[in-house]
C-alpha cells in the first residue's frame, strides 16, 4: 500500500472566524488568527476569513495583518459599541437573534477557499 507524505501533499485550508461582538473578543481573536495564518506554507496553503460587522470593519481595516486574512463584512444590525454599555441586554439578544442571518448569507456564499 503506497502511503503520502502530509508534509509534501498540497493542503488547501479555510478557517472561517466569527468572534463575540466585543472588544475584548475581536482583538485577541485577531491576533490569534495572525499566529495562525503565518503558519502557511507553499504545501499547505491556509486563508483566514474574519466576520465583522462594518463598524467593526471601519476599526480593524487599516490594522496590518497577513494577505491570506479577509475581512468579511455583515451589516450593523446590533447596537454600536458606543451604546451597548447602555442597554447590555438589548445588545446580547440582538447579538443572539439578528446576527443569524446576515451570517448565513456569507455561509452561503462561501463553497471552497479564497484564491
């Protein structure tokens, strides 16, 4: 029986992230992702695709990370990080209930790894 090396056979990988809508869940998920997506190699081609609301967007697109990240956007449909502090409730449910479907929207989209 012929046996393949793993090192030296082409793996295409997609790690699909979607972090809590919080600050202090974003910013260490990212960074995690960077650990991540600098482990790719010519025999093991690895993309990151990072979900955000574009609020969120707006703060972590100038932010320097690796090429294999992306940037996946969903509308804001929960309160801003302004105002949550304000109705912590109103933000968990939201988070809960309409995130769901934008979410599912880019699933939908997504069949095979980014080139």
């Amino acid at each position: 029986m012929e046996t393949t090396n793993v090192d030296q056979a082409l793996c295409n990988c997609h790690i699909l992230v979607i972090p809590y809508p919080g600050r202090g869940h974003i910013n260490p998920l990212m960074n995690l992702c960077k650990l991540i997506a600098t482990t790719s190699t010519p025999n093991h081609l690895l993309q990151v695709s990072f979900i955000v609301t574009e609020e969120w967007f707006s703060s972590l697109k100038s932010e320097q990370k690796p090429d294999n990240i992306k940037f996946l956007t969903i509308p804001n449909v929960i309160p801003s990080e302004k105002d949550r502090s304000k109705d912590l409730l109103g933000f968990v449910e939201a988070v809960y209930t309409k995130m769901e479907a934008p979410i599912d929207s880019i699933l939908d989209g997504i069949s095979k790894p980014f080139s």
